[in-house]
C-alpha cells in the first residue's frame, strides 16, 4: 500500500536541503508523492516609493537582513524542480490568521482531504493554523532548525550563534497551534565549534534531511514512535528577529573573542 505524501512549498524554494530530504523519501519503494503546493503569501499593500525606502533604510532589522544577506550566500541551492518526483502541481494563496499566521482556503483542504494523505510535509511559510493541521492520517510535518527546549522562534541557528552555544539542535514536529510546540518525532544536532552562521545553517539542515525517513520507515514497519509534546517538555522562550542594537553587541562581541 501506498505512502502517500503532499509537499508544501512557497515559490522559490531552491534549498539543497529540502530536495535531499525528498530523495531520501522517494528512495523508500512505498512513498508517493501526490501533490506539490505551492503556496503564495497575500500581496501586502504597496506604499509609496520613498517610504518603501526609508522603511527599509531605517529598519530596525537591517543589521541582521545585511548579515543573514552575507551569510546566505554559502547556503546550498539546487536547480532541480520537486515535480520531478511525479506529482502534479497547484498553486494557492494563503490567507491571513491573526498578525503572524496563515491558513489554507477551503477548496484547497477539500482537496487535500479527498487525496487520503498519510503526511504533508511543509518547507517554509511560516506558522500555519487551522484544519491543514488535521488533514493527512499522520498530521503535518516541519523541520524547525533549533533546539525548541531553548530557542523557539526565528532566525534559525542564530541565537545559538548569538549566545555562544557550544551545540545547535533540531527537530522534525508534528505541528500543532502551538509555536515550535508540536509534537516531536525526531532529533538532531551538529557541533558548532569553528563554524560560521552560514556554514551552521548548511549543517543543521543537512543533518535533518533523514529524519522524515526514519519516521516514515518506523511507521511502515509497524514500530512505535516515541512522540514528544509541549506537556512532555520545557519550551524555551520565542524569539524575534535581532534589532539592530542586538546586532551591534553580537559584532562587537565577536570582535573581542578574536
């Protein structure tokens, strides 16, 4: 009997990391990819030119944009298409739930629902709500890349950096509403010892990219897996992308441990 999988995208995603992780899937004989969706942000309202620009040169992330620019360089990208798995594509728009959250139309649950799914598995995005969330047999699986006892939120990998962590974690969940909060099924962990951001985001990812695998073969085989929820486990506090003064103390801080 088929594994049947959807895979959500946004648009552009090109990371090296995701396509190994679907490699790895597509090698186990029962996975079928049914379905790619990808899924468009709502168009946010343009202002003005010359607010766009001020906007942007008075951001109070900018350090970090400029930083995370710098380091994303060395980040692995792939040209391959995930179509090449033999699954159809559809595209959608998400909706707006609340100021951080998004949620899908009901034509694209119904859609999802009538495929009798196993598992979606989503790259991206965002936090997502609502009855996605129940809509395959085994739920909605998403990396997030950080030890969520310690760090939820984002960047990825960079209050590790920023704190001077001598570990960075991750996890394969299994969402729920709450925010890096799902359920556990995996976990994962590199050395950060004489790496730089970029070069800690390109392993944290990579060594993830065999979780979904292992899930998925322990489920085939009939083994029980060990899930872990948010009353299992301390949560650590959500953070935010790091403001500029935040920014300033990580350089000079990193200065004065040359």
């Amino acid at each position: 009997m088929a594994f049947k999988i959807a895979v959500i995208t946004e648009e552009h995603m090109r990371s090296a990391w995701v396509m190994q992780c679907l490699e790895n899937l597509h090698s186990i004989d029962e996975v079928e990819f049914n379905l790619h969706l990808i899924a468009d942000k709502p168009t946010l309202l343009a202002s003005s030119n010359w607010k766009g620009v001020l906007s942007k040169l008075f951001s109070k992330n900018l350090l970090f944009k400029l930083f995370y620019r710098l380091h994303s360089r060395t980040i692995k990208k792939t040209t391959d298409e995930i179509d090449k798995f033999g699954c159809r594509s559809m595209r959608t728009t998400l909706l707006t739930q609340g100021k951080f959250s998004y949620k899908f139309d009901n034509a694209v649950l119904e859609e999802l629902q009538d495929l009798n799914l196993d598992v979606i598995l989503l790259f991206g995005i965002g936090i997502i709500q609502g009855d996605i969330l129940n809509s395959a047999k085994h739920g909605v699986w998403s990396h997030h890349h950080g030890d969520e006892r310690h760090y939820r939120g984002r960047p990825a990998c960079f209050w590790e950096y920023f704190y001077g962590e001598k570990t960075t974690g991750g996890i394969l969940q299994k969402l729920s509403p709450v925010l890096d909060g799902g359920i556990v099924l995996e976990r994962f962990f590199i050395r950060n010892e004489g790496l730089n951001y970029g070069e800690r985001l390109n392993q944290i990812q990579f060594s993830g990219c065999r979780a979904a695998t292992q899930v998925v073969n322990k489920i085939l085989n009939g083994i029980p897996i060990i899930e872990e929820s948010e009353i299992d486990r301390n949560l650590g506090a959500v953070y935010r992308m790091p403001e500029n003064s935040e920014m300033l103390r990580f350089f000079i801080k990193s200065f004065l441990q040359k």
